[in-house]
C-alpha cells in the first residue's frame, strides 16, 4: 500500500491528527492468520473450558488467550495434542515455556544442526521451556489428550522484526542456551540458590517434573507463610516469572504496578481482586469506589491478569486469596522483564530499588493489612465460611508492629 501525499500544514495549523484510529499491530495481524479463537477478559475460571481450533501451525487444537494488559507483550494459549499423536515439527526465535494440565507423553528437542535429538518425558503439572530457536516435538503416545498451557515472547519478536522468515526459518543455533554437552540438560535440578539481585530463591532448572508438588522454600514477602521460587529456564531472559503458594486460608497485602503479570493456578483455589491504583485508592469500598474492583474465582488451570489494564500509564492493585483448604499456588506465568534484565531496567546502576513486599510508606506500593480496607478481611473470612475452610491469618499482622514483622514461620 502506497502512502498518501504528504500535506504541510501551513501558519499556525498542526501537521497530522491530534486523535486517531488505532491500527493492528503486526502481532495482531499474525494473530487473526492463525485462525483459531481468541479469548479476551481479565481471567477465567479454567483456560480449559475455552473452546478450541484445529491448529495449522502446531498441530492438534488450541485457543488464543490474549488477556488484558497481556496484549502485545505476551502471547499464551491452551493446547490440545489429541490421543496418539504429535505436534508439528516446531521452531521459533522467541521464548517459550508450558505448564502440562493434563496428560502424559515426552518433548524432543535438537538443534538445527542436527546432532542428537535430546528429549524428556512430562506429565500433569510438569512445567518445561524450550531454548529459543532450538527444533521441538511434543508426543502424547497415551489414549488420553493432553493438554498443555503455552507462553511466549511472540508478540514482542513478531512487532520487533515483522519477519515471519527471520522468526519461523532461522538456522543459528543458540549455542549459549542449548549447547555444550546437552546430556543432562533436562535432568531436573533441585538445589535452591539465591536471585543474584533480590537474594529470593532462585533455581536453575529446564523441567520441573511436578510444579504442583514440588517444594517451594519459604519466602514470607507477600503474606505470611508465602512460599515462591523464580524459575531460572533454559538461559531465558524475557519470560520471567514466579512460583508462589499461599497457606490456605491466608491472602496477600495488595500491591500495585503496570500490567502483564498473568497468575495461573496449579494447587488449590482462590479468588482475586485488582482496581486502578489511582482512581480507587487504597480503600475502595470504604471510598464508595468499589465498582472499580473487578474479581476473579479461579481453581486449577485458571487464571487472572493482575493488573489488567491496557494504559501503559496506569497502575493496578491487586489481592490473592486462598479460598480453599488446600494451599493456592500460582504460577506467575507471563513474568515481567525486569527479572530477565537481573533487575537492570529503570534508573541508573546503584540506584536503591524497593522490592515487592515493600510498603507504601517505604517506598513500595503494598498495603499494609492493618491500613487496607475493612471490607476485604470481612468478605474473606465470609467466602471461607461458605467453602468450609478456615481463616488462617494470624492476628497480629492487622497491627501496624505486625506490619513490620519481615519473617514469619507457618
Ligand atoms: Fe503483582
């Protein structure tokens, strides 16, 4: 398509519109050619629910999950490989990882070079990554589907290089990520070492057999008795994200930020609330702004967008509760960059960085529980009734010296 002629303005007018049409972008575009559904909404109870579509270009059938504030940043979808199947051959210069929801079946990976095909097994809740631009198959040999959540860092490489070609038929071989002696590369590892920048749990590991099961070290940032890891998958360093399980019965002090955090849940089952920092407050309901919360029920294979905005100038808070007897634990699915950047993006190198249990008033955006709104502990302790499950929050958190306690066991 030819551009039309350019006209200057002439005085004093101003060249162009001051209010204009928003195009698609090329990930959109790229989106809409795949053919399959796209669901949009702030969350949903199960991602397996949603209705799928004969995929071309994987193979078996899938559903687009572009939730709000995930657009153009992050791209995920839930996948069905039917019975005695495969996928495509599959490659893309862009990070990738899957959470498996159900069924059995094994991943070969190699290189474009060939070499030998490396390959791992899977199961209900395995969680693996596949370097970036490395080969991949994904075979259930069982006579059950399998089904297994995907994301990616598709949209932002597909708006970066608008390159169908440099993306899909890319011959390097990311040797710093999928080289060396490869024979243990999916050997799961176990050994917990601390962020570099943050000093929380970190571990290096391209395949966690049982994400669901798994033990998760203390971490106490969130909520008391939170636990959390940050995968560290295949030299990824766009798609970060966490781990985190809260004790059943127990909930997070709000916090708020910019949106893309996408929450999915692997263990038990809650609910969220997240409304726009500015416009609500801390205290919604007692403000009379509670039409601006927005909730979320969701169990396993659910999820939610934290802070669901498509303004890249707002912020969100947002509050998780485990609302069953059973712990609650998430999957930070869609991560933010910040992690893959070792904590670099924003300011200048030394500069002092509050980090997420940080508290309004010290320089972070979490509530404090003895500061946040009567409403939420109240509606709380009501769900819990309902679902026969107990209130689990020591009381001493709802006092302003609670508030200041860093460390708490079970
Ligand atoms: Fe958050």
């Amino acid at each position: 398509m030819t551009a039309p002629k350019y006209v200057e303005p002439s005085g004093d007018q101003k060249a162009g519109y001051l209010h204009y049409r928003r195009p698609a972008s090329p990930w959109e575009i790229f989106q809409k050619e795949e053919g399959l559904p796209v669901f949009k909404g702030i969350g949903m109870k199960d991602s397996r629910d949603l209705p799928r579509a004969q995929w071309q270009r994987y193979g078996g059938l899938a559903t687009y999950i572009q939730l709000f504030g995930t657009n153009n940043d992050t791209g995920m979808y839930c996948w069905e490989i039917p019975s005695r199947s495969a996928s495509k051959d599959i490659k893309h210069f862009y990070e990738e990882r899957f959470i498996v929801l159900e069924g059995r079946g094994t991943t070969e990976v190699w290189k474009n070079s060939g070499g030998t095909k490396t390959s791992f097994e899977w199961q209900p809740w395995s969680v693996f990554s596949v370097p970036i631009n490395a080969n991949f198959r994904v075979v259930n040999a069982s006579s059950s589907p399998a089904i297994l959540l995907g994301v990616n860092m598709a949209p932002l490489m597909i708006n970066m290089f608008q390159s169908k070609s440099y993306i899909f038929a890319n011959p390097y071989d990311f040797e710093e990520r999928f080289g060396g002696n490869l024979e243990d590369y999916w050997k799961p590892a176990e050994e917990y070492e601390a962020h570099p920048v943050q000093g929380r749990a970190q571990l290096t590991t391209n395949l966690f057999p049982d994400a669901q099961n798994c033990y998760l070290p203390l971490d106490n940032n969130r909520a008391p008795g939170y636990r959390w890891v940050y995968p560290q998958m295949v030299g990824n360093t766009m798609l970060g994200g966490f781990i985190a399980e809260y004790p059943a019965g127990r909930y997070n002090k709000a916090h708020h930020h910019g949106s893309g955090a996408v929450l999915v849940c692997m263990r038990g089952a809650g609910y969220s609330i997240t409304w726009p920092a500015d416009k609500g407050g801390l205290t919604p309901w007692k403000d009379g702004k509670d039409d601006l919360v927005l909730w979320q029920d969701y169990g396993k294979g659910g999820m939610i967008s934290a802070a669901p905005t498509g303004n890249p100038r707002e912020t969100w808070f947002h509050q998780h509760f485990a609302c069953s007897k059973e712990p609650f634990r998430l999957f930070n699915f869609t991560g933010g960059s910040s992690f893959g950047t070792g904590g670099s993006r924003g300011g200048s190198e030394g500069d002092m960085v509050a980090g997420v249990g940080a508290e309004v008033g010290d320089g972070g955006s979490a509530i404090p529980y003895h500061l946040e709104d009567l409403f939420v502990r109240k509606h709380f302790e009501e769900r819990l009734k309902k679902e026969g499950a107990e209130f689990q929050m020591p009381e001493e958190v709802y006092t302003e010296a609670g508030a200041n306690i860093k460390v708490m066991s079970d």
